[in-house]
C-alpha cells in the first residue's frame, strides 16, 4: 500500500478507471513510490491540496511498483508524475516534486 496520506485515495490499476477516468471532478493523479523520497516530500502537500481544493479537484495516488499496467498505459518514467485528468483524459502532466504554491499555479488552468 501506498503512503496513505490523510485526504488522498489510493488507486490502483483495478479501480484506476472508476476513481480516476470516471470522476466527476477533475483528478490530480500522483504516480509515486515507496522507494521515493521527493515522492514522500509531496505526502503532505498533496494532503493540504486535498483538505484546501476538494470541491473541486479530486487527489490521488497510485503506487508505480503494484500498478504497472496503468504506469505503462501513461508513460510514466520518472516519480513522482503528476497528471490532471478531466472526463476521463489526461489534461496536463508535471514531473518532480515541487512547492503547494507552484502546484497550485500549474493546476490553476485545469480546475
């Protein structure tokens, strides 16, 4: 299991389509891992993000390790990934870890 931070819902290649293609908001997808710690920086940031912005952006996390069919389905070659998906397609993409603010700024045109 992922990092489960408070707020952010860990998905999985199972329910990836449910939670993430199927969402009614749009959703901010981590791919992350354990073994990552720029990935593990983000754990509380994503969770203020998810406290802050919940009406209207959905937060999630997805563990690259237990999920690689959805990993490989997107491309996703470094951790941590960012991706905003919006009625069930990928919208924006963003590599690395970085600052809420900066976060919030690159999200501002996708929700």
């Amino acid at each position: 299991m992922a990092t489960g931070v408070t707020g952010v819902t860990d998905v999985t290649d199972a329910d990836f389509e449910t939670e993430v293609l199927g969402a009614e908001l749009p959703v901010l997808v981590e791919f992350t891992a354990d073994w990552c710690p720029p990935c593990r920086q983000m754990g509380p940031v994503l969770k203020a993000l998810a406290a802050e912005e919940g009406e209207r952006l959905k937060v999630v996390q997805l563990d690259v390790d237990s999920n690689p069919a959805t990993t490989n389905a997107y491309k996703v070659l470094s951790m941590p990934t960012f991706m905003v998906f919006r009625g069930g397609e990928p919208v924006k993409a963003m590599v690395g870890a970085r600052a809420k603010r900066k976060l919030l700024e690159e999200l501002a045109d996708v929700i």
